[in-house]
C-alpha cells in the first residue's frame, strides 16, 4: 500500500504534530538563544570587574563558535546515531552545567576557555533540530515549521533582554553580582529540560505513541517517497564524506555566514548601543524588547504563505535588500530615536532570511547526508558569529563611533541580497524551461 492510497487527512495530521513537537522545540533554541543574549548583557559589567577590554572581551565570547564550529558535525552524526531525545537531552545538560560555571569566572583565561567549553557542549542543537523536523513534516510543510522555530531565536532574544538587564541591577543578591546573577539564573532552564526533552520528544513517526498507526504509515511512506525522490535527482557521490567536500553545501554555508554574521553582530552589539542613549541596565533590557518583538511578529505570520513555487527565495531577495536600507539607517540617520526604529525593522529583515535559506539544502540532502550537509552548513556558518563578536569592537575602536559597527549587517545584506537575486533568476529559468519541456510533449 503506497502513500497515496492511505486516506489521511493531511491538514489535520500536520497540525497534529505541530502542537505536539513544536512548543517543545522552540522552547529549546529560546533557552539557547538566551543563554547566548546573556553575554551582550553581562559585558556591562564584567569589563570592569575582571578588568577586561572590549577587544579582549569580543574574543572570549566569539570563542564560544569556534567550539560550536568543531564539534558540530560529530555532533549531528552522533545525534542521527542515537536518536534526537537522548542527544538533546545531553546538549542541555552539559550547557547548563558550564553556563553555571561562566557565573565564577575569575580572569580572562578562564573566561576563554568556558566560552569554547560552552560552544562544544550546545554543539549540535540548531542543526540537530531542523533534521529532527524533517523526519517529520513533508518537504511542503517544512518552512511553515522552520519559521515557528526560529521564533525560538527571535523570543531568546526579545526574554532574555528585560531578564539579563533586570537581573545585572540585582547585585547583591546571594551575594554574586548583577553578571554572575544573569549567568546562574540562565543556566538553571537547560538543566531543568534534560528530563523534559527526554520524556516527551519521540525519535521517529514510527515510535510515536501519540500517532494512530494509519497516521504512521501515511508519514512513513510520504517522507520515504520524497527521499528517494531527492536521491533520484541527485547524481553526485552519495558517500556520507562526500557531503563536506560538496561546492553547494559549501555556497550555502557561505551565504548563512552573511545572516550569521549579521544575527549575532546585532545581538552582541545593541545593548551598546542602547546604553550610549543614556539608559539604566532595566531600561536597556526592555528597549532590547522590541526589534526582536517585530522579528518574532513576522516569522510567526509570513512563513505559511512562502511554501508556493519560488515564493521562499523571492521573500529572501526582499528581506536582505530591506535589510541593508535599514541597518544604513541606523547608522547615518541624524537623531537616535529614527536610527532605533531603523533597527527595529532591520531585526525582521534578518530573521526571515533563516526559515527561508533553510528550504535550500532539503532539495538535495535526505537521511545521513543531510544530517551531516546542515551540520556543515550550520558549522562553518557559524564562524560568522566568531567573526561579528570580534568584528563589532574591532569597528567601533577604529572609528570611535558606537554607530560604526552597523554597517558590517548592511554590507552583509547586500551579499545575501545578490545571491539570493542569482537563485531566483535561476530557478525561473528552470521552471520556464519545465513548462515548454512539458507543452512540447502535449
């Protein structure tokens, strides 16, 4: 019995599993993207209690994607190996056992060190969890999903700023400061979640207590057929290794530096920004709120209506030439209150820019390669992030201008930009082509 003989009712089923995986897995990369908030926060005081620069400081933090970077693929491999509850489990453990650690920080050394020690042990999540997702939802699913979760990232983002700015003004308390504080209370949630990921997330379809097994075999069958489907169309080496070696794994890993570069640099930089307006560590925080508000607003209702044709890179192509409109904004425009609100509305332009990308790879990848091709992408990706957080200080001490670093997203943008407008071109091409092969065989 094939996929289409099994009658389902698709939209229902779908939404079945979202309720059921989503919360949990965006609740997860929130935590996550809180833990990584909380260095942009804690920088406002941690450079003068362990007397350390702003140079100084952007290394040890961007230390945390060099770990991140090494140990991403074994990761993955590791998580495709073991099924994806066990090895979720054990990212958040080892996570927030180490962001405990980073709150006793005594020098910079130390410093240096936990930021790898921390990249190595949140190793894997991301990517981990978008190849979860596929073992799931069907390719036309995917990006509505994708979206939902990058909501976690955006929502990281937009809690972790009122809670890390409140937190710093609560020195005192047990007797820690405001940054070791911020450090304790963010990584107590990961450890709390080891069980919670255990208990609730299930490896496959085919182990899902919560699915009637007509429901099973349905998604089975389906998520088989586009596999072979995609390994039909692919003539390169199908060997596992030949993944990392592969020049559209590698362009892509290019192109998400752009968004990774951009991401991480705004997030690590905007509490500077912000404080240059003269404002308290509370106030700061909820200032923080509101670009990743609007970026939480978009993923949650754009998504959904980008799954037709070439809809996904046409939204990419217009969100990064936004983006560089409003990060050029927040730079050159004359008064404070017009360059926030510019990068209020630069933040979304990012995010969209990940839901999207994220429907490239799954054209070409399935089962074990595409474990380790999003692993790949994601890894060396994430070198942008080791280059924001060293690139932002650098910038503002060569210009003495806290304003400065935004240009480093604009010029980011730009690239994405004119990649994404190539794609576009490309694949209308190749439907134009579909439709006269197709009219000439009528």
């Amino acid at each position: 019995m094939t996929a289409a003989k099994i009658k389902i009712d698709e939209p229902r089923l779908i939404n079945k599993l979202a309720f059921r995986l989503m919360p949990l897995v965006c609740v997860l990369y929130l935590v996550a993207y809180i833990d990584r908030a909380n260095i942009s926060f804690t920088k406002l005081q941690m450079l003068d209690s362990l007397h350390l620069s702003e140079v100084v400081y952007g290394l040890g933090a961007s230390l945390f994607f060099i770990g991140y970077m090494l140990f991403e693929i074994p990761s993955n491999v590791m998580l495709h190996r073991y099924g994806a509850p066990k090895w979720l489990a054990r990212i958040m453990l080892t996570w927030g056992i180490v962001t405990l650690l980073l709150a006793f920080t005594q020098n910079a050394t130390m410093f240096y060190i936990l930021r790898f020690l921390l990249g190595a042990a949140e190793a894997g999540l991301y990517p981990g969890v978008i190849f979860y997702l596929t073992l799931w939802f069907p390719a036309q699913h995917r990006l509505r999903m994708l979206g939902y979760f990058t909501v976690g990232s955006s929502l990281g983002n937009m809690l972790g700023a009122p809670i890390c700015g409140f937190l710093l003004d609560q020195g005192g308390l047990w007797n820690l400061e405001g940054w070791q504080l911020v450090f304790v209370m963010t990584g107590i949630p990961p450890i709390l979640l080891t069980a919670v990921v255990l208990l609730w997330l299930p490896a496959s379809p085919a182990k899902a207590k919560f699915l009637a097994d007509d429901e099973k075999a349905w998604l089975v069958q389906t998520l088989d057929a586009e596999a072979k489907d995609v390994l039909s169309k692919d003539k390169s080496d199908l060997k596992l290794s030949s993944v990392f070696t592969d020049k559209r794994v590698i362009g892509l890993a290019g192109l998400y530096m752009m968004a990774s570069i951009s991401i991480y640099g705004v997030s690590y930089w905007l509490p500077t920004v912000v404080k240059g307006f003269g404002v308290t560590n509370t106030v700061n925080g909820l200032l923080n709120i509101l670009p990743w508000l609007a970026a939480t607003i978009v993923l949650v209702w754009l998504p959904s209506r980008l799954r037709k044709n070439n809809r996904a890179l046409m939204a990419m192509l217009i969100a990064a030439s936004m983006g560089v409109m409003f990060f050029l904004g927040s730079v050159f425009l004359p008064d404070n209150n017009w360059r926030f609100i510019s990068l209020c509305l630069g933040a979304p332009c990012m995010y969209l820019l990940l839901p999207c990308f994220w429907t490239l790879p799954t054209k070409f990848l399935t089962g074990a390669r595409a474990a380790a091709g999003i692993a790949t992408i994601n890894s060396l990706s994430n070198f942008g992030g080791f280059i924001a957080q060293n690139l932002f200080p650098w910038v503002r001490n060569a210009t003495d201008s806290v304003k400065a670093p935004m240009l480093i997203p604009a010029l980011c943008m730009t690239v994405f930009a004119l990649v994404s407008f190539i794609l576009l071109s490309r694949a209308k091409k190749r439907s134009a082509s579909l439709t006269k092969l197709e009219e000439s065989t009528l």
